[in-house]
C-alpha cells in the first residue's frame, strides 16, 4: 500500500512528529520507521542517532530539563504529535532514570503542548503497571514540582523512589491521564502505551548487567512469566505500531487511554491464570 492508498487517518503526510528519547534505538527506532513510511516530517531526540533518515537529529541529555527545552526550541513549534519513547532502568542510576523517564519529558512535553494545534497527540511508551492507587495526593505533589525541585527530591529521598523505574512511569501515567482531560476540549489526545517484555536494549541491557535486582527477577521467573502466555516476547516493531495507531487520526476519539500491548499478561493475572 502507497501513502496515497492507504486511509487518510493514517497518514502523517504535513505532520511534524517529535520522538523524543529512543529515536535512535529499541521501539522508537521503529516508530521512526513506520512513521518515515507513513509520510512524517520526524524530529528526534535521543543519545543515538536513528538510522532512518528524518527532518532533524539533536543528541539530547533528557536527564537535563533545559537541554530538552533548548531542543524544542531549536526545531520550531508547533509540533503536531509528541512520541515519548524514552526508557531508561538501570540499577544504581535511581536518580538518573527518574530525570530521564520522567522529568526531562515532563519539561519537554509541557513546552510543546503550548503551541500544539488541535488534532495534536502525545503518546507515551510506560510500562505494565497495576491499577493507580485511589489516592493520587502525592503523586501530583511531585508532578507539579518545578524541575530543580523535582531532582533535589529525588536526590534527598531515595527511599522513596526505590529503583527510579516504577516510581517515574507510575508518575508518567497520572500526568498522562491529567493532561489528556486538560486538553480534551483544545483537541489534542494523550494515550499511554503499556509494553510487555520486548526485544529491545532496554531489557537486554538490564539483564546483561547482571545486576542484584536482574539476577533476582531471572532467579524467581518474574522476566519469564511476563510473556509466558504467548510464548515469546515482542518485537520492538509489535509495539512500535499501535504506537503510531494511537498518534494517527485513525484514533481521534482516543484519549486518557492505557493500551496493554503485552500478550495477554496482564488478563491472566486478573484471572489468576498466571
């Protein structure tokens, strides 16, 4: 099928799209693919420079909320769809990985939601989470903190950010869901994707360094179980598709939703078919 076959609700022909984090490697190096096929005028930000040809490359540290910010405005706004692709899980960086997951694409995301036009969206890549507590106090006290308090916190409390992994997508999803209803009624959409184990450096990287936390999880079957309903695990470009479906006009009454693309994980653990 050409750009000029298929339906007009997937194509992103006249469409700026930042990818920002991941661009270069893993799942957004296949949203990078698909969306070069689909007609996109792609930005990215990321450490590693993708392989497809796109609009503009910036190598960006996301763990600095004003190096993220110069970017945005060095590529020009408005920025039609937003692509947060960014992953970072690495024992011992705690800090690190909170900067990077969630508060330089905090920073980069509220600077382009200024200027993004109706029929904009914003997709963000998370992980597989369970349902949000009821009360969700403090997950906003440090959502709305300014950058520089936000990484003094981070710095001041460890114990309270754990790995840095599940603390910044937990706070990845309420800022999600917050700013879809936010911005329903301007037209732009905000949709989460929540991945099951996937073939990308992220995961390979995390077991290869052998740390304490990855030889715990191997040990006790925990990275096994997660794709043990369908028997395998994701390829990047499996994720990196409904991606891109949700970004598209083809889900423009799509918005504040989580997407499990995980192999059935997660209806077998409600089920206790696990």
């Amino acid at each position: 099928m050409t750009i000029n076959s298929m339906p007009k609700e997937l194509s992103f022909e006249g469409k700026r799209v930042l990818v920002c984090g991941g661009g270069g490697s893993g799942i957004g190096s296949h949203v990078v693919d698909i969306l070069s096929e689909l007609g996109a005028e792609i930005h990215v930000f990321d450490l590693q420079e993708p392989a497809t040809k796109v609009a503009s490359y910036q190598s960006v540290d996301l763990s600095n909320p004003d190096a993220g910010l110069a970017a945005v405005e060095a590529i020009g706004q408005p920025v039609d769809v937003l692509i947060n692709a960014q992953g970072l899980f690495k024992e011992g960086l705690a800090v690190q990985v909170v900067r990077v997951n969630f508060i330089g694409l905090r920073a980069v995301a509220d600077k382009v939601l200024e200027t993004m036009p109706a029929g904009g969206s914003i997709v963000s890549i998370a992980t597989q989470l369970p349902p949000l507590p009821s009360d969700l106090s403090d997950m906003r006290k440090f959502i709305d903190l300014p950058h520089s308090e936000a990484i003094t916190f981070c710095e001041t409390r460890p114990e309270e950010i754990g790995d840095g992994y599940g603390f910044s997508k937990f706070r990845l999803a309420v800022w999600s869901l917050d700013t879809a209803l936010a911005n329903a009624k301007r037209g732009i959409r905000v949709n989460l994707i929540y991945p099951g184990r996937t073939d990308s450096p992220l995961l390979n990287n995390f077991i290869r360094d052998d740390g304490p936390m990855a030889r715990q999880r191997q040990a006790s079957g925990q990275i096994e179980r997660v794709s043990s309903v369908i028997g395998r695990v994701a390829h990047a470009r499996e994720i990196a598709w409904p991606v891109v479906f949700l970004a598209s006009d083809a889900a423009s009454y799509i918005t504040g939703a989580r997407l499990p693309v995980e192999g059935g994980f997660l209806t077998a653990a409600e089920l206790g078919r696990l």
